[in-house]
C-alpha cells in the first residue's frame, strides 16, 4: 500500500537530545515536498539561525506514518531520519565528514520529538 508523506508542504520544530548525553539541538524543517527540504537552526532565544540549507531528500515509506528520510548536504554531512508522525518522534543518525583526517568522520545519534507548526 503506498502512502503519502504528511509532512509535505509543513513546517516541524524538532528539539533533538544525543543519545550519548554529550548535546542537543533544535531545529526547524520545512518540507517544500517528498523530495525538497529545508532545514534552520533554532537559537537558544527560540528565533530561527542565518544558515538555512535546502536539500534534496529521499523519502520511503516504512509503514502508516513511519518514514526513512536521507539527505546529504552541501559540506558532505549524511542525515538519516526515521520520523514517526503518530508519535511524532524523530530518531537521526548523523555522520560529519572529518577534515583533518577523512578516514575518521564523526557518527552522532538523537531522538527528539517534533511539533507541527504551519
């Protein structure tokens, strides 16, 4: 049964905690579509970061309301997101490249939970 990504054409506040303990972070996406995103930062103060990234994004559906979506952005960063819109949960895995030594990217793991907000 196919069916059909909910978060296209609306905007999700996603407040991320590391699994580890070691950060978090929160972030607004914006789904322009199932294959277009853009993602901004979120300041401590709550106001949107100056560095919005649009990406192209690869949707699959795993179930009902349960989503695989990978990105790769421009400065060679590899998103993965399992987004769950029942629960409105999202796991990411998150690997960044390393310029000091390309064969040692940093792999970082996060659950956070998402509210809609357009």
């Amino acid at each position: 049964m196919a069916y059909q990504f909910p978060a296209v054409g609306h905007k999700y506040l996603v407040d991320f905690t590391a699994d580890d303990g070691s950060g978090q972070f929160k972030v607004q996406l914006d789904f322009h579509s199932a294959t277009s995103l853009t993602y901004t930062g979120v300041k401590p103060d709550g106001t949107l970061g100056d560095q919005p990234e649009t990406v192209d994004i690869t949707v699959e559906p795993i179930r009902d309301q349960l989503y695989l979506v990978t990105w790769k952005e421009q400065l060679g960063t590899t998103v993965v997101h399992l987004e769950d819109y029942t629960n409105n949960t999202i796991i990411t895995s998150i690997t960044d490249p390393n310029t000091k030594d390309p064969t040692k990217p940093t792999f970082s793991k996060y659950h956070g939970t998402m509210t809609q907000t357009s």
